[in-house]
C-alpha cells in the first residue's frame, strides 16, 4: 500500500526505483526484500507497471 501511496503523489503516478526506496527507507518496516515484494505482488495484480528504471500506476479504466 506504501508503494502505491508514494506513486499516487508523484507527478502522472510515475516514481523512479531510486525515489522509491529513498522515499520508503525510513519506515519502520523497511527492507528491500518486502519491497521487491510488494512491487511483484502489485505488478502480478495490474496495479503497476515497469517502464525502465520507473514504476507507473495503470489507470483504474
């Protein structure tokens, strides 16, 4: 949920890997291991796709 939530607030739902994890760092869960994940899980879904180095929110249409 904390990867679609830094998603959503970037600029057209598009967030680079490296703001990602810069971004999510801090929490008090973090490791890179749940967020690699997470983005598979959210990917395997259809919530987000890979374009390069970014990750995009698909449209809910």
């Amino acid at each position: 949920m904390e990867i679609i939530k830094v998603a959503r607030k970037a600029p057209g739902g598009r967030v680079s890997l490296f703001d990602l994890f810069h971004r999510l760092k801090d929490k008090a869960w973090f490791a890179p291991r749940s967020v690699y994940f997470g983005m598979l899980f959210l990917y395997s879904t259809g919530l987000i796709d890979f374009d390069g180095i970014y990750v995009t929110l698909k449209s809910d249409d």
